[in-house]
C-alpha cells in the first residue's frame, strides 16, 4: 500500500494492500479501493464507493456515492484475463455510475479521458473509449466497444449499441436508441435514431469560423440527400472533392471512411 502522507483516508474506509493513493486525494467513509487501484492527486471519493479490479483514476477526478468503478466486465466471454479501467484527469462521476474495464476482444482496456461528466445511473461498458469533455447524461448506457470522440453529449435515457462510434461535437437526444455511427458534430433524435441535423449550438460555442459551419452543412445536406443515388460513403468521398480546404469537411469525411463495424445514421434512421 502507497498512501501519501498528505492523503485523507476516512477510518470507515477500506483500502487494500498495494492501493497508490496520491497527494491530496480524499477517500471519503464506506468506500472501498482495491489492491490494484491508483488514486491521483487531488482526486475525492466522497463516500460509498466501490472501486476494484486494475483502475487508475486522474487527478482532481470526483466520484459520488455508490459509483461502482473496475467491476467484472457484463460480458459472457469473459474468463477472467488481464484487463484494466483508466481514467483520466477532472471527471465528474456522479451517483450510481457503473464503469467497467476491457476484455481480450476489445484490447483489455477501457479508456475514459479528461473532464467529462457522467450523470447519475450512466454506465459505461467494456472496451469503450471516451474521448475528452465528453457529458454522458442520466441513466444513458455506452454499450461494450463503443467510441465516443472528444466533447460529444449523450442525453438522458439515450442508449448507444455495442461497436458503435459517436464522432467529436455530437449531439445525442434525450431517449434516443443509437444502433449505427453517428458523424462528428451531428444531431440525431429518435426512438431509433435519425440524424436531425449538426449541432449548431456546439459548433459556435467552439468558436468554429461562420465559412466552415456554412460548408460542413452544405456537405452533409449533400452527403445524406435522400434523393441522390449511391450509398453515404460515396458521396462522402464526393465531398472531400467539392469542399478540399474545409477543415470540418474533412473531419466527418474522415470520419466517415475509416473502418467500423456499423453503418450510419441517417435522416431516415434507416
């Protein structure tokens, strides 16, 4: 056990034989860190917390009570093998939340990045990777293997399938069941969903020049054209012809034409 001298551990607190727990971080009463955990810097489980397995956890990273942080995979496959949770710095865990760590067909990691808020009851499953400023709101499941890119929102009660990708600036809906790959900086909606639009309050807020909002909504209206012929991706690589110097352009192009194991969404949400 590595504790720092300048760490909180309430009395009511159990940490294991082999637990790092770093300089100023706080662990709170009733909680529990396991013998492969590493708590960061300035990080604080408040109380009632459960964190096991191979987990590291950020500096200055906040976990509410009855979060459950490195618990075994809900993968049938599982067997037991080498796998591990991390995340990253100033994340806000808030109660109920469920992260688990890899499994041998995902790589053996989940990642989390920095400064995200996970709303209570979200869950995050095996092999996912979580990019940065990421908001995943109440009672919304990450399936295993999903990628959510950097600052995308996910709504309450939203529900993302296992393998799915949500590109960076994404904007989820509130009870919406995502089943394919959603392109950077959309907006999707629907009981099964359909891509509304782009996220236009999320790409002012980022600051992004008025041209290359205006060409990346000229794109996409152009990509996911109901009436056109060939399939998204074809248009997709059209597009990357008509709009060569579009830095969002060729984000979602990008985006569009790297390997994935589902399809997209599209306005139809079919």
């Amino acid at each position: 056990m590595s504790i720092d001298p300048s760490a909180i551990v309430h009395p009511a607190a159990i940490v294991e034989d082999g637990a790092e727990i770093g300089a100023g971080a706080r662990i709170g009463p009733w909680c529990l860190v396991g013998a492969q955990v590493s708590i960061g810097a300035g990080a604080e489980l408040l109380s009632h917390v459960a964190v096991t397995g191979a987990t590291s956890i950020g500096e200055g990273t906040r976990v509410w009570p009855f979060a459950s942080l490195g618990a075994q995979p809900q993968d049938l496959k599982f067997t037991g093998e080498e796998s591990r949770l991390e995340i990253g710095a100033r994340n806000m865990i808030r109660e109920h939340v469920t992260m688990n760590p890899g499994t041998e067909g995902g790589g053996g990691v989940t990642r989390v990045g920095d400064g995200c808020l996970f709303m209570a009851s979200s869950h995050v499953g095996h092999d996912c990777i979580v990019g940065n400023g990421v908001i995943v709101a109440n009672n919304a499941p990450l399936g295993g293997h999903v990628i959510v890119e950097d600052r995308a929102i996910i709504g309450g009660n939203a529900a993302v399938h296992q393998h799915s990708r949500i590109g960076r600036g994404a904007m989820i809906g509130g009870l919406t069941g995502v089943e394919r790959d959603v392109i950077p900086f959309g907006s999707v909606t629907g009981d099964r969903a359909h891509l509304a639009g782009l996220n236009l309050v999320g790409l002012r807020r980022a600051k992004f020049p008025r041209e290359h909002i205006s060409a990346l909504r000229a794109a996409v209206d152009f990509i996911f054209d109901e009436a056109a012929e060939g399939s998204v991706v074809i248009r997709a690589r059209e597009a990357s012809e008509r709009w060569p110097d579009q830095p969002l352009v060729a984000e979602v192009v990008r985006f569009m034409l790297a390997d994935s194991a589902r399809q997209f969404v599209t306005r139809r949400g079919k």
